[in-house]
C-alpha cells in the first residue's frame, strides 16, 4: 500500500516533466525550421492554387491590366519556368537573382553547338567571331540603357561587386589634412578588434571641400559592396561620411563650400557618393535627380562623382542614360534575366573613367608591356580595365536574355507588371492580423507613397500576438517546407537592416564579433539587448537580426503573391 501511495504521489510529477519534455521539442522543431501540423491538417504544398486565390485573380486582372503581358505570363509560364520548379513551389526571390526561360537555354545551348568561339585576343576565325561577339554584346547593353557609345563605355566584370571594387580601388582618393597611414593590419579580416564606439548615419555636415581631401559619401541603405569602397577611402585618409535620406536631401539643398584659393590651379581633389537607385533591403527608390545635383557641387578644384548601384533597379525598371549622367553604374545581369550568372558591368562615363588612377594590367588590358620596371601601355575603354580573358561564352548569352525582355514587351511593360502585383499585395499584407487585433506583420518600405517610391520588395518582421518578432531565419525554413522561395536576414544591407530592426551599430559589431571569434557566420537569429522600460529603467528585450524578404520580378505571378498571403494567414496559428 506505501509502494503504491508513493507512486501515486510521483505521477504529477512525471506528468509535470512529460508535458515540458514535449513543450521544449516542439519548441526546438520550430526553431529547426520543421512545418507542424495545424488543427490536424497536413502541411500544404497548394499555396497559390485554393478557389479563394482563383476568384481573387479574376477580379485582381480586371483592375489590373497591365499584368501578365496581355496573357504572356499565365500561356507560357509552366513550359518557360514552371517546368523546373517543384509542384506547388512560388519563387519570391527575384532580388537575388532573376530567373531564366528555357528559351534562353535553347537559343543559347543551339548557338554553342552551332558555332566554334576562340579566345578574343587573337585574330584566328574562332577568335574573330568572338570578337564580334563581345562588339555586339556591348552595343546590345548601351543600347538597353539609351546610353551614347561615344559617352559611355561598357566595361565586363564578373558581378556589380566587382564593378564597385574597380571604382573604390582606382579612384583618386585624396587624405585629409594631418592623416596618418595607421602601420597595424587587422588580424582575420577584422576591422577592428572593439565594437565601440561607433559612428552614425544621418546628417551630414560639409563632407569635403577643395582642398581638404577626398569624401566618400554613402547612404545607409547601400548594399554592403558598396560599403565596400569606404574600404578604400579609409585606406587612403579619406573622410567616410553615412547619410539617411533626410541627410543626404538637407546636404545637397545646402551651399557648396567655395574653393581654396591658395590651391595651386592644377591641384583637382575627386569625391565621391555612392547610393543605390533601388535599395535590396526595402526595395525603395531614391532619387535619380540626386546625380545632377552633386555633379552641380564640383568647383574648379573638387570635383563630385557619382557611382550608381543599380543591380537591382535594372531589373524591374527602365535606366535612361540620356536622361541621368552618372558617372559609374554597377549592373549584375543575372539579377535582370538569370542567365548568364558570372557576367556583371560597369558603365563608366568616358570622361570621368579618365581620372581612375587605373594600376593593375593584365591579359587584353595593355598594349604591350615589358618585364623591365613593370612598363606598360594600358588599351583604351573599355579593355583598359578588364584584365584578362573576358568570360566569352558567358557574355554572347546575353543577347538572349535581352530578346527574353523584348518578348515581353520591355522595361516599362516589366515595370507595369511588377508594380500591378505589388499594389494589389501591399496592403493585404499590411492589413493582417491576429485574431485579437494585433498585426501579424511589420512592413518595412514605403509602400503607402506609391511606384515612384516602391518597388515591388517586401521587407517584413512576422510578430507574436504580443509584439515580440519570431527570428527571420525560422519564418524562411517553415515557408520553404510549405514550397515558397524567400529570403531573409540582413541580405548584405547591413546599414537599413539594422535600422529597421532597431539593432545598433556596437550590438551589431558585437554579434559579428562573438561569431568570428567561434569561427562561425552563423549568427545567432535573435539578439538580447538593453532598451528603457516603460518604467524608464533599462529592461532587457530581443530584436530579430534580420528580416523576411519576398520580392518581385519580370517572372512574377498573381499565384506567387496569393501564395504568400495564404502562408502567412495560415502561419498565424503558430505564432500566437
């Protein structure tokens, strides 16, 4: 009778250990990213394809015209793209790379079998027939791009990143007065070994005048290759200066310094801004007048330039160079029609190209050289600045996916497009909610002020019922279990990411820091931090470090978008 009372005495206790058991498993399944079943129904790979999708759509093409490419999309979707995807799969990653037809695969694998291609630095048949190649590619992009051939020139790289570094490496950077070469290299590729203090993005008071040293201007929400150039600019002394929107509209609103007259007349000192015409983060535009109005702060003895990262601009908007002049343009192709990948431009701008102080030569770059001193001649634009073989085969697969854009009818019809779905899935996406009211979703961007202002990229935080953010990465894994294609984390646009999710800049470091010195990138998703309670007192909470992005693209279809929604509708059940 005693065995049996203490057995009877332990079994809320066993239960009391089985129920937390279970709540912790349940627990770490959702952190693994596993997709639970939700009042007994099994996971849905239909996303996209339910009745209540279908009805949406027919009223969705009557208000909505410009989508679709007059029925494009909806008759050839399944044979161009939809053929390689898996059943019930929706792709929204089109801002990390387009996607390409399986016509461009066939034009291009028929041109391959078809012709023999030589290296183009000889003067053979195969290699003259690449040379044409190359000539052709090049008119094709200038041309895309409304872009004088006598005013630009077309320089292939590898990617946008790399058009950035050639800008950053060879720019005429010009130290500050008093600078100092710091002698110590940084262990491990660290920038520095402490997370404090940090600088802030904001205003920004007289960046650079004539005289003073060269500026690098930036604005937060550049792409971390843009971030890149600072690199440069730190190295050569000069001033780094991080602006928001706001700043950058309240500098160039301001008077330009005057010149140094005690400046010798020949002594020009170069600076230079750098800001995306379509952010990756947000997916916001940021003004193109921007480039005239620095262009309008060079004096006789600084000059302003302006780099211009457009990689992801281009691939749902037209880029007219006869209407804006910027200086450099960093393009990825892959990011506009998928194929090829590895094939990147810079659009450099003859005259100002003529001031990169150009050092490195190799292959095709030069004339000719001799072993004695390191002499050489460098080839005009645009070989001067592509060392070595260019990517051949890569590069005469272009004109295939521009071919893809004029069957659909061009830019403006892309841009029309995207920006029909983006419409309509903006505000359904902002306006849900859980059942007690509070919103399911924090909507990064400005998708209230419109298409001059938006594009189609959405930035979002998905939230608990009691405001707190479930990490981003977990959000990925139980959307690609139910076949939707995003992304998240900070998608190499650290300076917005962090805004939007309210990280500092030394927390940030720290994060990196932690991770480097566990010889890991994989960071951690959630991140502990000190904010001001409600009584004033300093409470600790925990920020997500990344955000979930789902963006549009010329590919784009009314069932992606209806996907998403269904997603995230159903996905309330699992983050109450």
């Amino acid at each position: 009778m005693q065995h049996r009372r203490h057995r009877l005495r332990r079994a809320p206790l066993v239960l009391l250990l089985l129920a937390l058991v279970l709540v912790l498993a349940l627990r770490s399944a959702r952190r693994a990213g596993w997709r639970l079943e939700v009042g007994g129904r099994q996971p849905s790979h239909n996303l996209g394809s339910s009745e209540e999708c279908s009805s949406e759509k027919a009223e969705f093409l009557r208000q909505h015209p410009n989508y679709g490419y007059h029925g494009w999309i909806d008759a050839h979707w399944q044979e161009e793209v939809g053929s390689r995807m898996a059943p019930g799969s929706h792709y929204l990653d089109f801002t990390g790379s387009g996607l390409y037809t399986n016509s461009q695969l066939r034009a291009a694998s028929r041109e391959l079998e078809g012709s023999l291609f030589g290296n183009p630095h000889s003067t053979n048949p195969s290699s003259m027939l690449s040379t044409a190649e190359l000539a052709d590619a090049r008119a094709r992009v200038l041309a895309h791009f409304s872009a004088d051939p006598e005013e630009y020139a077309v320089v292939f790289v590898r990617s946008a990143t790399e058009a950035l570094k050639l800008v950053g490496e060879y720019f005429p950077w010009a130290p500050r007065p008093g600078w100092q070469p710091e002698r110590r290299v940084h262990p491990g590729g660290i920038s520095d070994a402490a997370a404090l203090p940090a600088g802030r993005c904001g205003t920004l008071e007289q960046a650079g005048t004539g005289g003073a040293g060269s500026s690098f201007v930036y604005l937060r929400a550049n792409h971390k290759s843009v971030l890149g150039i600072g690199a440069y600019a730190k190295l050569h002394g000069s001033t780094l200066a991080c602006v928001d929107e706001p700043g950058m509209e309240a500098w160039l609103a301001s008077k330009p310094p005057e010149d140094d007259q005690g400046a010798a007349a020949d002594d020009v000192t170069y600076s230079l801004v750098a800001y995306p015409s379509k952010d990756n983060l947000e997916g916001r535009m940021y003004p193109l007048d921007w480039i005239q109005r620095v262009h309008s702060r060079s004096t006789d003895r600084h000059k302003w330039m302006v780099v211009l990262d457009a990689a992801a601009h281009v691939a749902t908007h037209p880029l007219d160079l006869r209407a804006v002049k910027p200086d450099f343009v960093c393009i990825s192709f892959y990011k506009i029609f998928g194929l090829p990948t590895g094939v990147g431009a810079l659009l450099a701008r003859r005259k100002s190209a003529a001031a990169l102080r150009i050092t490195y030569f190799g292959g095709g770059s030069v004339v000719d050289a001799t072993a004695e001193d390191v002499w050489r001649v460098l080839m005009p634009l645009p070989e001067g600045l592509e060392a070595g073989t260019p990517p051949f085969l890569d590069i005469l697969q272009l004109k295939h996916g521009f071919d893809m854009l004029r069957r659909l009818g061009g830019m403006p019809a892309i841009e029309a497009h995207v920006e029909s779905l983006r419409a309509w899935t903006a505000p359904r996406l902002a306006a849900l909610r859980h059942p007690g009211g509070a919103p399911l979703l924090r909507l990064f961007g400005a998708h209230g002020r419109g298409p001059r202002v938006q594009s189609g990229v959405f930035a979002f935080l998905v939230l608990h019922a009691n405001g707190s953010s479930r990490a981003a990465p977990w959000v990925q894994q139980d959307a690609a279990a139910a076949g939707l294609h995003v992304r998240s984390g900070c998608v190499c646009n650290p300076g917005q990411c962090h805004y939007d999710v309210g990280l500092r800049p030394e927390e940030a470091r720290a994060r990196a820091l932690d991770g480097a010195r566990a010889g890991t990138d994989d960071l951690a998703p959630l991140v502990t931090v000190a904010r001001p309670g409600a009584d004033g007192r300093p409470a600790r909470v925990r920020l997500a470090a990344g955000v979930v992005r789902a963006s549009l693209g010329p590919l784009s279809t009314f069932e992606d978008v209806c996907a998403l929604l269904e997603f995230l509708r159903g996905y309330r059940e699992l983050v109450l």
